[in-house]
C-alpha cells in the first residue's frame, strides 16, 4: 500500500512524537510511505531570532499564508529543509527506517509556478494585489526520483520547497504538496496528521465527507484546517482513493488513519 503523510507543523516543534515514528517503522514492511513536512510556526521563530518580522495576508476566500521575499524564502528553506527534514530523518534512523530527506527543490521534486501577483484583502476589508514575492503552487512532480527510491525502500522525507521556472526557491504549501505528491504517486492514501482528531463540525468530528461535501463547507472552518481540507480534496479529485485527516498525537496514528479510527475520511468512492 502506498500512503503519502503529510507531519503537520504542530507536531514538529518538539521533535516527532514517538508514537508517531513506532507506527511508521511498524508498518514499514507492507507499505511504501512518502513523507512531507510542515513547520511554519518554527520557520517564524527562527526568523524572528534573526531579526526578519514576518507578514501573514488573507486572501478574499479566507486563506492564511506567509508572505515570502526574498529573505524570507533563504530562511524557509534553512529551517525546512536543514533542520525540519534532518529531525525526521534522524528519528526514523533510530528507529531503524531508512529515510532521505529532500528539498522540492533538488533535482526538480516539487516544480512550481510562481505567483506574480497576490490578492489579499487590506486592514479596510479591500482587495488589494501586491507583488507574489517568492510564493508559489506545485505545478509539478518529479515522480522517477520517488519511485527510484520508494523501489529500495526508502522513505522519501520532502520540505515544500519547490523550485520555480527560473529554479528560484518558492515557498509552497506543505498540504497541497503533499496533495500533489500523491496524485503523481497515484497513492491508495494522503494522510494529514495534525494536532486535533479530524474535521470538526458541529462540535463532533466528521467520520466521512465526499470532495464536494468537503468544499462547501470550507468558510465555516478556520485557517489551519482549511488548507488540510483543500489539500484533501485535491488529491481525491486527482484519483488518490482517500485522504484522512487526523491526529498525529495519539497512539499508532498513521494505523488508525488507514483503519478509519476516529478521523475524517474524504473520499468519492
């Protein structure tokens, strides 16, 4: 079975949670396992040490992001890919997996577009376009390179790095490229790990919800989730079987995903 696991940035702030890297290393034998990363809120604190304030915007549908120059996107890639990837790969080595990190950006994994204009709404409620900065969508996969490895066992462990038409770094979203991962992979699962147990709706977390389903109720979730959501819906529109949201903090996580233990399923099928 071939999962694709985006770590969302909550878990990885202390390191990788224990019960998270047993699991992986449990399932190993009888599964291929694509692993991408997030880590915006560590991304801001090593940022803020350096003396870089960072920018957030909002655009008209209601979506967060970091707004990337050109400074910014040097220290993104510094922690993403040097500090971020290194901790998973070093807890999975000592729990005896063989993970290789990697930036989008090496050898062209993660091909992206870069965005020349954003629209974001101003302090006023006003749209207002500004400059993309170094921003960007995965518009392409590099799916040879994975599939060389996933061949000889390794656990492929990618920073959403992606690497732009002039092969300038961009900054891409870690749930959309993990999204975009598994439709070139054509993984049976994408499983979004993060800290609370799946979709909530209603105070209660939703079990099951089609692609359809799951997009319209996009305003009525907050900025973390909705990005999940997006991501979910994306890879099940683009053929990946199911995409699971759900916590990454209980025990045997990724099995109780691929189980449908207490989680959010988002599939058409």
């Amino acid at each position: 079975m071939r999962v694709v696991i985006k770590i969302g940035g909550s878990l990885m702030k202390g390191g990788l949670p224990t019960p998270l890297v047993e699991d992986i290393r449990s399932l190993a034998p009888g599964h291929q396992f694509v692993i991408v990363h997030g880590g915006g809120d560590v991304v801001t604190d090593y940022a803020t040490r350096l003396g870089k304030e960072q920018r957030f915007v909002v655009s008209p549908e209601g979506i967060r992001s970091r707004y990337t120059d050109a400074e910014t996107a040097e220290i993104y890639q510094m922690v993403m890919s040097g500090l971020l990837a290194k901790r998973i790969v070093s807890a999975l080595a000592r729990a005896g997996v063989k993970g290789v990190s990697l930036s989008g950006a090496d050898a062209q994994l993660l091909q992206g577009k870069r965005k020349t204009k954003l629209v974001i709404m101003d302090d006023r409620g006003r749209r207002v376009a500004i400059d993309g900065g170094y921003t960007g969508r995965v518009a392409g996969v590099n799916v040879p390179l994975l599939e060389t490895l996933l061949s000889q066992g390794y656990v492929p462990v990618i920073s959403p790095v992606a690497s732009g038409e002039d092969a300038e770094p961009l900054n891409v979203d870690g749930d959309r490229a993990a999204s975009a991962v598994a439709a070139g992979l054509r993984a049976d699962s994408v499983v979004f790990l993060t800290d609370v147990d799946g979709l909530l709706l209603d105070g209660q977390v939703a079990p099951r919800l089609t692609a359809a389903e799951a997009s319209s109720i996009l305003p009525r979730i907050g900025f973390g989730m909705q990005k999940k959501v997006i991501g979910a819906v994306e890879a099940v529109e683009a053929g990946v079987r199911e995409a699971i949201i759900c916590s990454g903090t209980r025990p045997t996580p990724v099995a109780r995903a691929l189980s449908h233990d207490y989680c959010t399923v988002i599939s058409d099928r």
